[in-house]
C-alpha cells in the first residue's frame, strides 16, 4: 500500500467533528441508519455455544469440562465464568493447532484425555467442541470409543460429549446439548420399569445466580419435594475460601443425575433453551415432562409452586403462603416507585420473559426489550406477555438487535434505567440513566451473583435492586430545595 | 541498559538448586509419561551465567493440562490492534472470540466511544451456519460499509479473523484491500486464526507483520521531525500505564509521537518511521516491528523498563544516553525529584512486605520486568514463568532471578499450585483464571495482566499504586478470618 499511496500527513479529529458526530449519533437520523444495517453486529448480549456447555458441566459433581479444540477457546470461557462469579474455572483442552487442521484432532483428545484424567482425577470429562474441529469435521463418537480401546481412559470412566458450534445458536443452546449429553450418558440404561424415586428433575437452564439454585433447593424443601437439579452450579460457583482449593466443590451428584428417568416429574424453566433435553426426557420417560416460565415474579412462582403441587399431590405450606404476602406487601409498599417507569432491559429469551413479567406486575414498562439472537417464535412468546397487560401498550420487542441498537433507541425514545448485565454501561453513561447490574455478566458489581432474583424473596430482592437505584438517582440529581429526608 | 545486570542476584535464603531441582522432578511425577517428557524441558532451576540453564519455550502446549494460554487472535485483538483506539475492530467470524475479550484487556484511552474512540466496543460479524457453507466474504465487505457509514470518524477497521475464516479459505485480504479502495479508509486484515501458533505469541507476530505490510509508512507527521522525537512501543495503557510513560518521557524532554498501540491512533503508528528512536517495554509482542523499522529506516531501538524506582532510573540514563547533555541532564533532575518521593514510598511499605515471597506467572515481559518492582519493597521473587515467551526472553530472565530460583514456561494450573505451597509463597502474581485458585487456597493474589482493574503500575505514577495493591494483597486482615475458629 505504501508504495501505491501518497504518503498523507497526519491529521487531528477536531474538537467540532466530534461535537458533531456525538450530536448526529444520537438523532433519529441516526437510529433509522443503525437501526437498517444487516451485517455487522456491534456489542451483542449473546456468546457462543461452548460457554453454555461449559457452565452445564461444572454443575455436576467431580466434572472437569474439555473442550475439544484450540486452548484459546477454553481459557476464554474459564475467564468469562471467572470473571463473573469471582470462582475458579477449571477446564481443559485439547490444544489443538494448526496440524488439526491437516490431520484431524484424534490425537489431542486422545492425549487430552490421557493427562487430564491423570492430573485432576475427575469423576467425568464432559467434552464439547470449539469451531475447529466442528468445521473439519472430526468424529467424537469415534475418537472417544478409540481413547477407551487405547487404555487412555477406562472402559466405563463416563466421557459425555457434545457438538457445539460456535457459528449455530447461543451459549443457551449449548447448555441445553451438553445437558442432554450428559443425562443420556449417565442414566442410559438405569430406568427401571414402573420404578419412581419420587424426585422432581428440576432444569434451570443458563442461569448465572448461584443465589437462584439455592433458592429453587430451599423452595422445593418447604414444599417438602426431593429435587435433583440439572445442572447445579451453586457450590461450583459459589464455594467457601477457607484454605483448600477443591477444583470440584459442588454439582449435581452423579449417582443421582443417573437415576433422572426414574424420577416423579421433570420441569424445565428455559422455554426456549431445553429442546434438546426436554425432547429426551419426553421420549425416554412415562413421567410428566413440563416446561414453564421460570419462577421470576409472583405470578411465575405461584404457577411453579402449583405445578410442583400439582405434581406431587402436595399443598403449597403455610410458610411460602406468608413468603407470598410479604412479596406483594414489598412490592405494594414501593409500587409507586416503578410504577410507569420506562425501562430497557436485554439478555437471553426466557431471562426477558420472567423480567417482562415481573415488571408488568409492579405497574412498570418493559419498554424496550432487547435480545440479540433468537426466533420470531420467541418474539410472539414476548408479545403476547406484553399484551396481557395495560403497561405492556407501546413497549417493543426488539429481536436480533444489539447493545448498539438500544443505544440509538434509549437516545431517541427514553427510559428510566436500564436494566442488564455490565455490557449496557455505555449505554447509561451516555443516556445519563441509572443501570441495575442484572444477569450475566456482571463484570463491575460484586456479589450479584449471590442474591437470588427467583421465586418470593428474588422478588423482594429485584424490587429493591430498582426501587433503591431510582431513589438514589433521585437525591443525586435533586436540586436543593426538593432534598428530602423522606422518600 | 546493556551494562545494568552485570551483578548476580544475592541467593535467597532456603532455596537452593538441588533442591528446586527435586521440586521439579516431584511436579513431573504428576505425569504420565509421554506428558512428562514434553513438560520436562519447560521448568529448570536457574542457574545464571552457566550453559544449560534453558528453559524450552514456544512449543505447543501439551493437550488437557489447564494451560493458562489464549490463542493467535487473542493476540492480535487483545494485545496489538485491540487499544488503537480510533479504528473499528472486526472480530471476523462466530460471536464468542470477541465477546469473551470485550473490555477485558483494560486499555484505557482518550476519547468518546463510539465517537471518535472504538475500543470498548464489540464489533463481531457473528457467523451462522450459512457463513461458514458460504463464505463470509461478502458479509464481510458489507460489514466495512456500514462500519464506514455508522462510525465516520473511524480512521480505518481492522479485520481479525477467528478459526472459521482460514479453516473454510475465505480471502480476507482480497476483501478488505477493496474495502479499502471503495470506502477511503485503511482496511487492514490481520490472520490471526486461533489455531495458529501455539500461544497468543503468533497473533502478535502476525498483527506486526500486518502492521508493516499495511501501515508503517503510509502516513507522515505535520510537524518537522527533530532529533527528540521517539516513540513508544509495546506499552498498551493497561490501567493508564501509558499515560505514566509518556509523561516521564516528555518530562526527559522527548516528543512521544506514537505509542504502540496503548490509546494508540492509527495514523501516529503509520508515521512511526519518522522517529529517530524506538523504546520498547514489551518486548515480546513488538520486537518484530522494531527490527523491521531499523532495518528499513535506519531506527534504532531499545528496551527500556518502568516498574520501580530503581529500574526507572537504570532506564532513565540508558535512554539519556542515546541523546545529547541535555537530556542528560534532565534524566538525573527527573531522578532526583522523584527519588524522596518513591523513598517515602517504600519507606511506609517495605516494612510489611520485607521478605515476603512471590511466585510469578505472567505473559510475555511482566515476569521479568516487573521483578525490580518488587524487590524495591523487599519481596524475593522464588519463580517466575511466562505463558507465550520465546528463548530470547528467557535469556533477558535468567540474570533478573537468584540462583536457584525456579524459571518455567506456559505452566499448568497443577503445577503452579504445587510450587506455591511448597514454597509457601506469600503472593502470587498471574492472571484471573489463576486468581481464584489461589485465594481458595488462603493465598494472597493479584492479577498482573490487568492490575486487578487498579494501575498504572508503570512510572513514578504507578508504583505507590502497585506498592498499595501489593500491601493490601498481602495483608488484608481477610486473611485472618479464613481458618474457622470452631
């Protein structure tokens, strides 16, 4: 280029050119532009399949997650995981490199699974793929059967695997394939017939709240229900420093995730986010296979808790019912705080859908909903959530778009706060709006993670997130003379 | 600094040869054979001065040990291109590369994003399915446009292309040299596909090459060029390390016309070639580009090292004395001035720290130049390792560390663990996948990639803030309460 260019001077961004640009980007003009753009995705709230994996794996006990495919991919999503919870990652790789590409990736995963065996004694690898050997190709039913016939790892030592592509749906999909992956590993073979242990199968989907594992365990004991969940990250992200480094400090019992299609019923949370699983359990099993809203706001943990009642023929005991009446005297006591409050809010379908329902409750407006991949399914599904309610009128649905987006949007089309994980910061920054850290990542906030936002008490919890936030931005910004002491 | 390191360290009390070298053998143990051998040239008792104190570095990374390391993109993208702050960059492929390294390197730089500054901004050409049975080519040239159109004070993009992009033989370099053409603004592709290589060292190596191949030359100060004129090279304002640097540098009486690449701006970069000398912190990641730029222009470089008071004076004089008596003169006022102030320093801090050691694990250059730091506040350094570095490296370490001392390449999580307790270290140094392990482990921490979202740690402004980090690390009174007292 050098030789075929003249050679130009160095030139200033003006103090005016940027005057300019700051104004015109935030004008319709400017939205209708960005809003029409088709190719580049700019600041999106959605990662990659193999992430999803990842989290599914560590909740289960003794499980060291392997990601069969470049290193690079698996310290990306240790780092983000661990940057999140403020917990060890652990997880490994095949490394593979440039020859992969020439002569397959058999040979890694062979040695992958060789030395990790040795080195972290698991109880299970769960292996799941990166876009190497996802593009060339390579056949993991094969080279993980060669692995057992090689010695490498012994003959019943469980290996679940999954394809996960990078370039095909979101971190929730892989979740929901190495799931799948891993219950039909384990409990291939262990249903008994007519045999009902009695359990629920609760799946909470991509859920980055330890906090809300806690809560679905403590919710199903006071209904008095023995519940299994899939996957159990509570101790794995959440675990106690006192002096020992345990690279596996919770999960999900193996045992107990083996015996899954013996149990009483099975619920997924995810809407949008356990086909996979959920289509096994359904072919795999006689037992009542559900899928609902998760429990986030009052009308979605009512129906969960009636559907556990249903379920297990169980009364919702007096405890959850004085739980209840203290949710609603909260958020009857700081209705008028939220209520008509515009805000944004983004992340992936089935988090928006309880959030959707939660604010419509309080009286407040979703207004601008964001999700930056998903199906037109999802934004009917949305819709019609939004329809059921007077604060639902004129809220949007913004599907397929970004942080960019609702950037343009927030500018053009106000709201209150926003309300999502510390990817929008920019955006409240320069909307000059409140941001309640919410879901995931949260990359700027501490401890998060550790406060429930399901069921009764994650309602109090969210309510008191928003509410405090909105009447902290109002001392901050009040002129003298409206500063009270009473809010 | 060609005669600074003369002197050999004092040993370290307790920590002997033989005995790091049976800690070695304990660690290989934890092998299987074929593991063991491969790991078994990338950790040695140091032993300076003597032939065969070598460390293998650079080699691939054995499969399923916990390595620490990124890929060739993550290079590129994270280290070289991701801080030039005025150009949009492209993390060309599937969605997760450029999500998972969004804002996470903590460059810090001038500006209003989204205006006139990119570099916290996410910009990915998210491949489906059909983009890898397709091609992304054209999706690709789309990308540019409306990059161009949306953002139109971007002084140019860059496309860093993930493993789909090589692995399917998409040609980048044909569309962004039309790209270029069409939309007036460099369009630069860099390959930095993360199957490449075996570290992000490659991503590196090939971000420079892009550099020379696209951008040196192409563009010239407005200003006349005068004799003081330098510029900064492998400092990525980590924290506002740059910023610390530079005021240093002017304060000597230099022009810094370009900093590579820490709140960096394209068209400085370009004209680097009029500089008359280039000083290089990172060594690792930028000695490609200064060995192209003095062999094509005659520049001559040097390495320079900013942590601590007594490696910032060291280095003070040796770029001093690539100039004239003035700047002499200024070095040793400059010195003078700060030496009270860094004394005061050390004066509150060593005390607590005094004989405290620490077990480093960085990238490319911190676990050798950061040493000094901490031996200003009375720290004794028991290993140190790199994840990506070369031979070259490791011979500019050997001399920095006691004898004895434990020198490793590209670890894994298991044998870091094993080392810390049994050296029972009282600090580790590495990055946030580390973190975790060790507080879980009651062992104090700090990430030395990104500071611990804290820095600058680089210049007079950085160490009282790295001396406070590494106190509070140290002795936070958390530590007291993590043995239960029931």
């Amino acid at each position: 280029m050098s030789e075929t260019c003249a050679v130009k001077k160095v030139t200033e961004i003006t103090p005016e050119e940027v005057a300019r640009v700051e104004e015109w980007i935030n004008t319709e003009e400017y939205r209708d532009k960005n809003m029409a753009r088709e190719a580049v995705v700019i600041n999106p709230a959605h990662a990659c399949q193999p992430l999803g994996a990842q989290l599914v794996a560590h909740g289960f006990e003794g499980t060291l997650p392997f990601v069969h495919g470049s290193q690079g991919c698996a310290s990306y999503y240790r780092s983000a995981l661990t940057r999140h919870f403020r917990e060890p990652a652990a997880a490994v790789s095949s490394a593979m490199t440039e020859d992969g590409a020439v002569f397959g990736g058999q040979n890694n995963l062979f040695e992958g699974l060789e030395n990790a065996y040795k080195l972290y004694s698991p109880k299970m690898m769960a292996v799941f793929t990166s876009c190497m050997p996802e593009i060339i190709g390579d056949d993991l039913t094969a080279f993980i059967a060669n692995a057992r016939k090689e010695g490498l790892i012994p003959e019943d030592f469980p290996v679940p695997y999954a394809n996960t592509p990078s370039f095909n749906g979101t971190h929730i999909n892989g979740y929901d394939t190495m799931l799948k992956s891993i219950l039909s590993y384990l409990a291939a073979d262990k249903k008994v017939e007519g045999k009902d242990n009695g359990k629920l199968n609760l799946i909470p989907g991509f859920d980055c709240n330890t906090g809300n594992y806690r809560e679905y365990k403590r919710l199903c004991k006071e209904m008095g229900i023995d519940v299994t969940l899939l996957a159990d990250v509570s101790e794995s992200f959440d675990s106690p420093l006192d002096g020992t480094y345990r690279p596996y400090p919770g999960g999900t019992p193996l045992e107990e995730a083996a015996d899954v299609l013996n149990a009483h019923a099975t619920l997924s949370m995810m809407l949008h986010a356990s086909k996979e699983t959920v289509k096994w359990f359904k072919n795999e099993t006689e037992a009542p296979v559900d899928v609902m809203p998760a429990p986030i706001g009052v009308a979605n943990t009512d129906n969960f808790l009636m559907k556990l009642a249903e379920l297990f023929g169980k009364e919702v005991p007096e405890s959850l019912k004085a739980e209840r009446g203290r949710a609603v005297d909260a958020m009857t006591d700081a209705h008028q705080y939220l209520h008509n409050k515009k805000f944004a809010i983004w992340g992936d379908p089935d988090y928006l859908a309880g959030m959707i329902s939660f604010l419509l409750e309080m009286g407040a407006r979703p207004y601008h909903i964001i999700c930056s991949r998903g199906s037109k399914k999802v934004t009917k599904y949305l819709q019609a959530l939004l329809d059921e309610s007077p604060y639902g009128e004129g809220c949007h649905i913004w599907m397929n778009k970004d942080l960019w987006h609702l950037r343009s949007l927030v500018m053009t089309d106000p709201v209150d706060a926003l309300i999502g994980s510390s990817h929008g910061k920019m955006v409240a920054r320069d909307a000059n709006i409140p941001h309640i850290r919410h879901g995931f990542p949260v990359l700027d906030r501490v401890n998060l993670h550790r406060v429930p936002f399901i069921g009764y008490q994650g309602a109090i919890n969210l309510l008191t997130s928003i509410a405090n936030t909105l009447l902290e931005e109002v001392d901050r910004t009040s002129e003298d003379k409206h500063f009270e002491i009473m809010r | 600094m060609e005669n600074e390191n003369t002197a050999v360290k004092a040993p370290l009390e307790g920590i002997e040869k033989q005995a790091t070298e049976e800690l070695i053998d304990k660690t290989l143990e934890l092998y299987p054979e074929k593991a063991r051998k491969k790991r078994a040239p990338h950790m040695s008792a140091n032993d300076p001065g003597v032939e065969g104190c070598t460390v293998k570095s650079n080699r691939k990374t054995v499969p399923g040990v916990m390595s620490a390391r990124g890929c060739a993109y993550a290079g590129a993208k994270g280290v070289v291109w991701g801080p030039i702050r005025d150009m949009t960059h492209i993390s060309h492929g599937p969605v997760g590369c450029g999500y998972y390294s969004w804002g996470t390197r903590r460059n810090l730089v001038e500006g209003h994003q989204g205006v006139d500054v990119f570099s916290a901004m996410q910009f990915t050409s998210d491949f489906q399915e059909k983009d890898v049975v397709y091609g992304g080519d054209k999706k690709l040239a789309k990308i540019c446009t409306e990059v161009r159109e949306l953002f139109p004070l971007a002084k140019g993009i860059s496309v860093l292309s993930e493993c789909p992009v090589g692995l399917i033989g998409d040609d980048i370099n044909a569309v962004a040299k039309k790209s270029s053409s069409d939309l007036g603004i460099p369009v630069i592709p860099c390959n930095c596909e993360g199957f490449r290589g075996v570290s992000q060292s490659l991503g590196h190596h090939i971000s420079n090459d892009s550099i020379r191949d696209y951008v040196i030359g192409t563009y010239e100060f407005k200003d006349e060029p005068t004799d003081y004129d330098i510029a900064l090279i492998g400092d990525y304002n980590i924290g506002g390390d740059a910023w610390a640097s530079k005021k240093i540098l002017e304060e000597l009486g230099l022009n810094v016309k370009a900093i590579w690449t820490g709140d960096g701006q394209i068209e400085h970069i370009a004209a680097t070639h009029q500089v008359k000398l280039n000083l290089i912190h990172c060594y690792r990641s930028m000695n490609y580009m200064a060995k192209v730029m003095e062999e094509r222009y005659g520049i001559p470089w040097m390495e320079f090292n900013f942590f601590g008071p007594t490696k910032i004076a060291a280095s003070l004089r040796a770029i001093a004395a690539r100039f004239d008596q003035k700047i002499q003169d200024n070095a040793e006022k400059i010195i003078e001035k700060y030496t009270p102030m860094m004394q005061a320093v050390i004066d509150e801090y060593r005390p607590r720290l005094e004989g405290k050691r620490a077990l480093l694990f960085v990238g490319g250059l911190r676990p050798r130049h950061t040493i000094g730091a901490y031996e200003d506040l009375g720290l004794e350094i028991v290993g140190t390792g790199y994840e990506f570095a070369h031979n070259d490296d490791y011979d500019r370490t050997y001399e920095e560390m006691a004898k004895g001392t434990l020198i490793f390449d590209d670890a894994s999580e298991i044998e870091l663990e094993t080392w810390a307790k049994e050296y029972k270290v009282d600090l580790v140094g590495s990055g946030v996948k580390e973190k975790y392990v060790f507080q879980k482990a009651g062992i104090p921490f700090r990430q030395m990639h990104s500071w611990d979202y804290s820095g600058p740690y680089h210049g007079y402004d950085g160490f009282p803030i790295f001396a406070r980090d590494i106190d509070m690390a140290i002795n936070s009174p958390t530590w007291g309460l993590v043995k239960a007292p029931f």
